[in-house]
C-alpha cells in the first residue's frame, strides 16, 4: 500500500513535458560592427562604411518602430487604428472621409477596410453615417474619443522623439536631416513603385 501510494505521489509530482522545456531564448542580436564584419568574411568587396550606416539606420527604425508599438498600446489602439486616425486627422475638419477614399490613402482592399472600421466603431474611435446629401454614400467621421487618441499619441511621440536627439545639437540636427533627405530621395527616384510597403512592390 505504502509502496502504491509513493508511485502515485511521485508519478502525480512528475512535471508535464512541457514543464520540463523552458521557453526559447531569442538569440541576441550581433553589435553592428560584428555583423559587418561577418558579412565582409562572406563577402569581402561590401563597403564597411556603407553597411554599417545601413544597418544603424535599420535598427535604428525597428527599435522606433517598438516605441511607438508600446505608446500605442498604452493608449488602447493598434498602429492600424492609428493610420486611419492619422487619415481623418489630416483630411482637416470636419475629419471626414468615405470608406474608398480611406482604403486608397491606407493602400487597402475595401474588404480589408471595411473590417478595420467595423472594430474602430465599436471602440468608439470612428463614426459610420450615410451622407444626408447622398444617401448611398456612407462617411467616416473623427470621434472626439479618436481625436483625443491621436492628439495624445502624438504629445507622447514629440517627448520620446525630443530624447532620442537630446544628444545631437540644433546644427547637427539639420545636417542629419539633410543627409537623410538626400538618402530618401535616392531610394524614392530608384524604387518609384515602393511606398515604404512590401505590397506595395509591382510583382
């Protein structure tokens, strides 16, 4: 009986299998400087200079890209809501536009539209009318919630914005933003098809 009863109490104290596996770690990420030097071992002719400013303005942008995620996040709203926000707040008052003219701006299927506004109603962010003028017409409007969302986001953006260049001063500011003007430019007259969107890439 005893020898039963520590069987069970050792077979029930057994950790599942999953128990047993932690978590996989992510790798961590190599320094620039290493990774350059690990592509110039696979290939020899990359130019050092080039790539490193490459790959710092890339992580530079994921890492931005995360900060921004997090503000939105504490806020209640995804960076999809936030882009049709942005929309109507730049269309100007009354910040209203039609379902179309919002896909078109957001590169988006109408279905895919259609979806993304349906969620932005019931989270108050959005309104959905038929246009008095035109009854087949249906608008998207700018709720007082949505425009508070996107003011706040905004506030919150500038102070994260404003100590990620506390260490570069005035002069040095507008030489990088002439710099990467420069670079912007290039890649827009080399990849005219591409708005900063994979889909957006002629098959």
């Amino acid at each position: 009986m005893h020898a039963r009863a520590t069987l069970v109490r050792m077979t029930t104290d057994k950790p599942s299998p999953a128990a047993e596996k932690p978590p996989r770690a992510t790798p961590p990420e190599f320094g620039i400087a290493e990774q350059v030097a690990l592509y110039q071992r696979e290939f020899p002719t990359v130019d050092p200079q080039v790539e490193t400013i490459v790959q710092t303005l890339n992580r530079v942008s994921r890492r931005m890209g995360v900060a921004y995620d997090r503000q939105l996040t504490v806020l209640g709203i995804t960076s999809a809501e936030w882009e049709v926000l942005k929309a109507l707040v730049v269309s100007g008052s009354p910040y209203r536009l039609g379902p179309g003219d919002l896909a078109k701006r957001l590169g988006l299927t109408p279905a895919a539209m259609t979806h993304r506004i349906d969620r932005m109603v019931t989270e108050d962010l959005v309104t959905r009318e038929r246009d008095e003028s035109n009854r087949v017409r249906v608008i998207i409007e700018l709720t007082e919630n949505g425009r508070d969302k996107w003011l706040e986001s905004m506030r919150m953006a500038a102070v994260f914005e404003e100590e990620l260049l506390q260490d570069i001063t005035g002069e040095e500011r507008a030489a990088l933003s002439g710099l990467l003007a420069r670079m912007l430019r290039r890649i827009e007259e080399s990849q005219p098809d591409a708005l900063g969107r994979t889909a957006d890439l002629a098959p």
